[in-house]
C-alpha cells in the first residue's frame, strides 16, 4: 500500500503541472515538487510476481500472453508522459494479439513495435529531459522513444516518414523496467518478423505467418492461390513458375494445397540462400555446422575485422549461435548475424578515436542544405515545414532559412516569412519553421545545429525574428561566446546547440585587437569595454547600452527608421551569430579574412571559376584549414539538381550544402560521406576532414606550404579492389515498373567509382554450383532441422543427420573452388566497362570509372537474384583518399514513358530519357568499406531505406 501511495503521489503532483501556452518559457521544474525518496530508489523492490522476473530477465515468449506482466495487458502500467504542455498520468497498455503500445483511446495516442527508431534512457535521453526542465533526479526515471507514426502521408510532396518522440516518467523502479523491457524486447522482435531473410529464428516466423492466415481464412489448408497473395505481403517478388515449383515439392501428398508442416517446408525453400553454402566451404566445412574455431577464422582472415579479440568474437558466436554444450551456426544462424549489426559494412572511424568530436569546427566536413524549405524547384516549388522535418531527421547539421517580409493568415500585421523571393514558390509563417526545429533539431544527432539565415526582410521583421527565436530556442541558443578563446569550440562542445549563421550587420565596425599577436582574432565582441583579444562594436544611431532586445525600445525604432537598405542587418542579429558570421569575399589577404568566426560563402560555379587560378587554389586551401567556407548551389540549378561534393571537398570546404529536394547522385555522395559516422538512428552530421586538409603547418617557408598543401591534391596513392557482386534479397516491386504479366523482373548492377585515376579495370561474372538438387536435399530434411531450432537448438545425433552428405554433394559440384574469391572463376567476360577522363575541379560530374553486369542468372526472380560478377579496378587517389563508390540495382520497364517522367519528389520531375529504372541504390566512401562478406541496404529514389531490400557482396582491397 505504501508503494502504490508513492506512485498516487507522484502522479497527482505531476498531472497538477500544466504548462501556459502562451509562456513558452515558464515550464514548471519538477525539480521543485516534494517527492519521497523511495519513489526514486533504483533499489526499490520489484514485485514477486514470477510472470513479471520472467518478462525483465528476457526470458518471456513474445507469443505466449501468460508470460507478460499482467497488469501491463490490464489495467496498465502507471507512467507520467511529459509533454511541452504538460505532465501527466497515462496508464500505458500491451493490446494483443497486434502488439502495439496505447495511452489513452485517442487513435494517435498508440505505438507499432516495429516503428520504433530508438529508445532513449539515462544520459542518452538528458538533452530532452533537461528541455522539459525536470530534474536530474529523475535520470534514471526517463525513457524517450523515438517512433515513425503509421499515418504517414503517402503523396508528392511527402519526403521523410514522421519521426514523432514520446517523453515518460516511471513513478517506480518496477515501472521503468517493465515498459523499457516491453520496447527494447519487442520492438526488437517484431521487426524480425517482418523479414523472411532477416529473420531469426524461422520456425517461429513460419508459425506466426501461418496462424495469421488459417486464422483469416478459418480452414486448415493453404491453396496455391493463398501462398501467391502471402509472398506478396511479404514482399516476395518472384516469377509464380519459382513459387509453383516449391509449392509442388511441398505437397507430399498432391492435394494441392499445403499444411503446417509443409508450409514450413516452404518458407524454407524460399529462405534457403546457396550462396552461404560457398562459404562454408570456402572455411573447409563439410558437415553444415560452423563451430567457434571456424567463426574466429572467418572473422580474421576473410572479414578482416582485425578491431576484435577473441573475447568479443566469442560473444558475437554465442549471440548467434545453438544454445547447448557444443555451440555451431547453422546455415540459419550464419545468415542471421551476416543480416545483423554485427556484420555492419562500413568502418565507424568515430569508435577509433575517443576525441573524435572534440577538434574545432573548422577540421569537419558538416551535413548541410540548401534552401531546405523548399520540397521541389527552386523556381516554382513548394515551400514546407516537412522539408526541415526531413533534413533534420536525416542528420542534417545547417540548414537554410530564407526570411521576408510577408503577411502570415490571420493577420494583417506584416511579419517574417520563410519563401523563395521574386519566385512563385508559396511561403511559410517563419514561427512556425522555428518551432519545427526546436522539435526535430536533435531527434536523430545531439552535435551542434547550424542555422543559416539569409535576411531580405526588414529591421522591424528582423526583431521579430530574434524575439521568436530566443523564445523558442531559449538555453539551446549560442548567443553568445562559450570561451573567451579566439578559436572555434568542438562539437562536443556544443552537443544539443544551436548556432545562427547570418551576415555582418553594415552598422558594426571591426577594430583590430590592442596589443594581439595572433592573426586569428574575433570579429566584434558584445563587450563595450576593450581587454586583450576583445573587439570594439559601434553601432551608427545608438551607444552600447541600447544593446537590448526590446520591441518597444525608442532606440531600435530610430535604428529602424534611418534603414535606407531593405538587406540591411540588425546589429542585434549578428550578435545572435558568434561563431557564424558572414562575410563577403574580397580577398583572403585582407584582416577579417583572417577572424577566426567568419564564414565566406560561394555558389560551386564561382568557386571552381577561382580555381582556375592556381594562386587562389592554393590560398583557399590554406584558409579552409582555419576558416569556414559554405558552398552552395548555382542559381542555374533551378531543377534543383546538384553538383559533385567531392570536389569542394577535396579544397577543405566544411559546409558543402546540396539541394536536399531531389536524390541525384550528388545528393547521394553528399550524405554518404557521413553514412559512417553514425549517431543513434542516422548520421551524426560531422565527419572529421583528413589530416592533409585540416593541420597547419609549423612552417615558416610559405613556399614550402604551397608544396605541401598541393600535395595532397596528387593523384599519386595505388589501390586495387575486388568487390564480388553475389546476390540481393528481397528486391522491392515499384508500382513504376508497370510489369503486369510477371510477379517478378529480371535486375543488373551498375557500380560507379568516382574521384580515381583509373589504371585498369575489368568485371569478370562468375559461376557457382548449381543449387536445384542442393535445395531439394536441404528441404527434405526441413522437419528435423525446424525441430532442431524449435527445441533450444539441441544438437542432432550427427549418426543421423544429412547434413553431411548434401554438403558432400556440393563439394563434388565445386571442384574447382576458388579459397581466395569464394567462387571459381569460368573467364567468361561479359558485362561492360567503361572509364572516363576527369579534369580536376572541372566541376564534371560523371564517375570515373563505372562497371554493368549481366542479367541475373534466375529470370524475373526480385527476391533472390544472382549475379556472381567480380568487378575489378586497380586505380590511383591522393592523399585526402575522398574516393567513392556508388552501387545501383537496375532493371527494364515494361514500357517507356512517353514524356520520360517516371516520378516526382514533392513537385520536381524526375526524368529518364533510356528505359531504365533504378530499384535501389546505395553509396560510400572506399576507405570506409569492409572487406569481407557484407550485406548493403538498399535506398529507394528519395533516399529512404528499403527495409527489407540488400545486396550481398564480396569485397577485397588494399
């Protein structure tokens, strides 16, 4: 009784919070309320309940009701959901059978498992906790979910999923543990589920797909036609000539339809993956079983992840694989943990180096934007909030805000408005765009924001400006210097930040340091009084006392009414930017090139028009090392296309902003060089540049730094690769396809290698054993092998398993194994190569080299497509190593548009003059791919994963 007085007290202190909703900025602390120690206890018992120790030692059945914690079916566990508005007591529900999580009868108020991005606790969650102003008392009390809503708007102008975030308070240690348990455990297990390859354990699988169609269809049989409507909500497209032929081997007894059992023979036929068989046999394994000796020789010598030690391996293969005394992956097992995050692609160069946040802005490359409001052509798009909400959710760290002056609905007072000027582009109500910020600024990354603001409004608009975005942004905005150092702060520094970007107010005059010996100064200071490195600010009209942010100030009214300029700045506004601010290029020699918070900015032609100057090619490398520089997109690319990144890149430039709006391939590249840095559920938006592109150089021999610093631009390093194009899973079927007579089509793969001095290059395809008897023998057995997974994964009696002769079959099939490639080569050159001759910085944005493959091997099969190509490149790169490469699953359409559209993103078309139409595609740096067996996500035309959709590839390079 006394617990449940503690939860009542709790709660009724905390539902009696209600924020004012005109004060934004008066949020009751719940710091301030009495709240008995014990409420807080980590110690605090947990019931006895045995249902309840099961569920929080993981060691519940998600299928068997009995073994959650009954008061989390009903009534509800007792939690305080926090809002901006307000706090209060919601009892959070388990509805079954559909797993989803509810808080109250509103139909918004639920969440999907299997639509949960991220789950936020402790210090994880501290950014959040700290907004809502609760104390940190209750750190280890709060639980942040981050969520895709299932009422995603599925139209045009629609370009991200709708990331939504959920606050809660346990009143009790027990609460906290159960409602934690219940999202990290079946979120976990529900996105399982949804994949026939991903998937862990396939008995399970099988059984959950099978009682939710008997259930539907209330008889005890699957006909052929209710297995065809089956694999296409699993997103299984293949010809139904694949289908009937495993559908047949099936039906033992010809009856033409299937029960359990069978049906499990089936999603076993389908799931089976030949291709894994070659590497067993590539690790000399003949008896189907993977054994820890044979994981730790995969994990060295063919993956190369020389990082882990046995330790960590052991834990990986105990992860994975059968729980008894003898522990071996299965065929099953091994592809399970290739699916998993244990078998990631990419290098995560951020867990190599501990201080990898912790240098000054200046030494990243950062995530950026242009014109991010817009979701279609520069000209005539359509201006929206969503496409802040997709930059932000995508890891997005500058984004654009163009501000004028304009009349918002409902008001007849001018006010600032977010538009694309003397365009026909709609505008937006600028309070709006802030407060959409505020809310997504930090959902996918916690390093510093950058907004960059590009003023065309007035004066008056411009205090409207700054009172709406300390208001909203409140402690999240940096007005101000951290340090008193004369150096920009890391992002580290600044996690859970937001900075303003915006130009030099006309009205401040920079004065030079008295008595400084450092070149790299700041540019104006708020301090009217000078000391050391500080910087006198005048202001024409007014003295520094006036310096305040009031709208009814006599002062500001005179300042504003002597504006004679409609892109004047308000010195108010540039004291909002302390390490942003803008600056017009006149020459990089000159004082206020050399402030060490300004920021030049470029459109790309003008930039690579400078470069043809090899004197000012050199300076601009020079300064990028201990300056800001912003490039953004030429006014010609009004299609909103976008330029090459790479080579603004190469020059040190650290905000390289691309037109979000459309997934070009420059679009492409420009995320994929933060796709390694990853934060909690995307990119965390900072990618430290190469040392080449960011030391200074302790040398006085200005000479000698030219040399150097164009040294690093020689395309002088030999590198080779071999990446093995083997197979994809479970390609999507686009409605744009337009295939009427066939379930499924017939794919190739392009590989695009950019930024390379190609010195030979070749694509070989390659033959594996056939497979049809191999599946056949593999499924013969599918009951013992599903029993052996269903009972704990208790070994088999190896007298009588069959293991053994059908991988003895195969091994009489690959004679001519290859252990260097995993295949053996037939020399059969097929496919196509091409190689292009690339002018540096000539702003040229074809790829340098780029390879085609044959058809698939298996016609009109999407699901499990073969290809077995091996392309080859040996190739030269400089010293920064910003090489790239870019992979795309292509296939024909059945008939080409008349016009060439194929799609839209939000109101820009999307052309295509040839008859192909890329499925998916995916992109990163070269160094920061593994070698080894990996499997790639593929993205579909607007930069969204395909959940389901990878390929599967060999890579080796040096």
């Amino acid at each position: 009784m006394q617990q449940s007085g503690i939860t009542a007290d709790i709660s009724r202190h905390l539902s009696s919070l209600r924020m004012n909703t005109n004060r934004r900025n008066t949020s009751s602390s719940i710091s301030s309320i009495p709240i008995p120690h014990q409420a807080i206890d980590l110690n605090t018992s947990i019931s006895d309940e045995s249902s309840i120790d099961t569920f929080i030692n993981n060691q519940f059945d998600p299928m068997d009701p009995d073994s959650y914690p009954p008061d989390l079916i009903s009534p509800g566990i007792d939690m305080i959901r926090v809002t901006r508005r307000k706090r209060i007591r919601r009892l959070f529900k388990l509805s079954l059978p559909s797993l989803i999580l509810t808080w109250n009868s509103k139909s918004k108020s639920k969440i999907e498992f299997d639509k949960i991005q991220s789950i936020r606790v402790g210090n994880d969650a501290k950014n959040y906790r700290e907004e809502f102003n609760v104390s940190s008392e209750f750190n280890d009390l709060w639980i942040t979910v981050i969520y895709i809503t299932s009422s995603k708007i599925s139209n045009s102008s629609s370009l991200c999923n709708d990331l939504k975030a959920l606050h809660m308070i346990a009143p009790t240690k027990r609460n906290f543990d159960i409602i934690f348990d219940t999202l990290t455990i079946l979120s976990k297990w529900s996105k399982e589920q949804e994949s026939l390859i991903g998937c862990a354990n396939i008995h399970e699988f099988s059984k959950i797909k099978w009682n939710n169609k008997i259930k539907k269809l209330d008889r005890e049989f699957l006909s052929f036609d209710d297995i065809i409507k089956l694999t296409f909500e699993l997103h299984i497209f293949m010809d139904n000539k694949y289908l009937l032929n495993y559908f047949n081997q099936c039906d033992k007894t010809k009856r033409g339809s299937l029960n359990f059992q069978e049906f499990q023979n089936f999603v076993f036929k389908l799931r089976f993956r030949p291709e894994l068989l070659n590497i067993f046999k590539e690790l000399n394994i003949n008896n189907g079983k993977m054994y820890l000796q044979d994981f730790i020789k995969f994990i060295k010598d063919i993956q190369h992840e020389n990082s882990l030690n046995n330790e960590s391996i052991l834990e990986i293969f105990n992860k994975f694989s059968h729980n008894n005394n003898q522990k071996y992956l299965t065929i099953s097992d091994f592809s399970y943990y290739l699916h998993s995050t244990y078998s990631i692609p990419l290098i995560n160069e951020e867990m190599l180096n501990e201080n990898y946040y912790s240098y000054p802005l200046t030494d990243y490359f950062i995530s950026s934007s242009h014109n991010t409001y817009l979701l279609g052509k520069q000209i005539h798009g359509f201006s929206s909030i969503e496409g802040y909400i997709h930059a932000l959710q995508r890891g997005c760290r500058c984004i654009e805000i163009d501000i004028w002056d304009g009349f918002i609905s409902g008001s007849k007072e001018q006010n600032p408005i977010v538009t694309h000027g003397h365009t026909l582009t709609n505008s937006i109500d600028f309070k709006l765009v802030i407060d959409i910020i505020r809310k997504y600024a930090f959902i996918t990354t916690p390093y510093p924001l950058i907004i960059s603001l590009e003023i065309k409004c007035s004066l008056e608009s411009q205090l409207k400006c700054i009172n709406i975005m300390k208001l909203t942004f409140g402690d999240m905005l940096i007005d101000k210097p951290i340090n008193n150092e004369s150096i920009l702060p890391s992002p580290k520094d600044l996690k859970h930040k937001i900075l303003i970007k915006v130009k030099k107010s006309k009205m401040t005059t920079i004065i030079e340091p008295i008595g400084s010996s450092n070149n790299i100064h700041s540019s104006f200071s708020t301090s009217s009084t000078q000391s050391g490195d500080d910087i006198n600010l005048t202001v024409s009209g007014s003295s520094n006392d006036d310096m305040n942010i009031d709208t009814n100030s006599k002062v500001l009214k005179n300042i504003v009414s002597k504006s004679n300029s409609k892109n004047e700045i308000l010195p108010e506004l540039t004291l909002l930017a302390p390490y942003f601010v803008g600056i017009k290029f006149r020459n990089f020699s000159l004082p206020e090139s050399k402030t060490f918070n300004h920021v030049f900015s470029f459109s790309d032609r003008t930039l690579i028009s400078l470069l043809k100057d090899s004197n000012k090619l050199i300076s601009i490398l020079k300064h990028n090392k201990r300056g800001l520089m912003r490039i953004y997109p030429s006014v010609v690319r009004f299609r909103s296309d976008n330029f090459n990144p790479i080579i603004f890149w190469e020059l040190g430039c650290q905000m390289v902003a691309t037109n979000w709006q459309i997934w070009d391939s420059g679009e492409e590249i420009g995320e994929s060089l933060f796709k390694s840095i990853s934060s909690e559920i995307g990119y965390s938006g900072y990618r430290l540049k190469p040392k080449s592109l960011r030391k200074i150089e302790n040398i006085n021999d200005k000479e000698k730094i030219k040399t150097e610093n164009l040294k690093s631009l020689n395309f002088n390093k030999e590198h080779f690769f071999d990446i093995s194009i083997i197979s994809g899973q479970q390609l999507p079927k686009p409605k744009e396809l337009g295939i009427v007579n066939s379930n499924g089509y017939t794919p190739w793969v392009e590989i695009e290698v950019f930024n390379v001095k190609p010195i030979h290059a070749e694509i070989v395809h390659l033959h594996q054993y056939d497979n049809s008897n191999t599946i056949d023998s593999e499924t013969d057995n599918i009951e013992e092998n599903l029993k052996d997974e269903q009972n704990n994964f208790i070994e088999n009696n190896d007298n009588n398993s069959n293991e053994y002769n059908e991988y003895k079959e195969i091994d009489n099939i690959n004679e001519q194994h290859d252990m260097n490639s995993g295949i053996h080569s037939s020399n059969i050159r097929a496919g196509s190569v091409k190689l292009y001759h690339i002018e540096p910085f000539s702003g040229n944005q074809n790829c340098a080299v780029f390879f085609k493959t044959r058809l698939a091997e298996n016609d009109n099969d999407a699901f499990s497509p073969r290809w077995n190509a091996s392309c080859r490149l040996k190739y030269l790169s400089n010293k920064n190593d910003l090489t790239f490469i870019r992979f795309l699953v292509k296939t024909t359409r059945s008939a080409k548009p008349k016009t060439g559209v194929i799609g839209k993103v939000g109101n820009a078309v999307v052309k295509n003059n040839n008859n192909d139409y890329t499925i998916g595609s995916w992109c990163c740096k070269i160094g920061d791919l593994m070698q080894g067996y990996r499997q790639i996500r593929l993205g579909d035309n607007k930069g969204e994963e395909l959940i389901y959709s990878s390929l599967f590839i060999k890579v080796t390079k040096n």
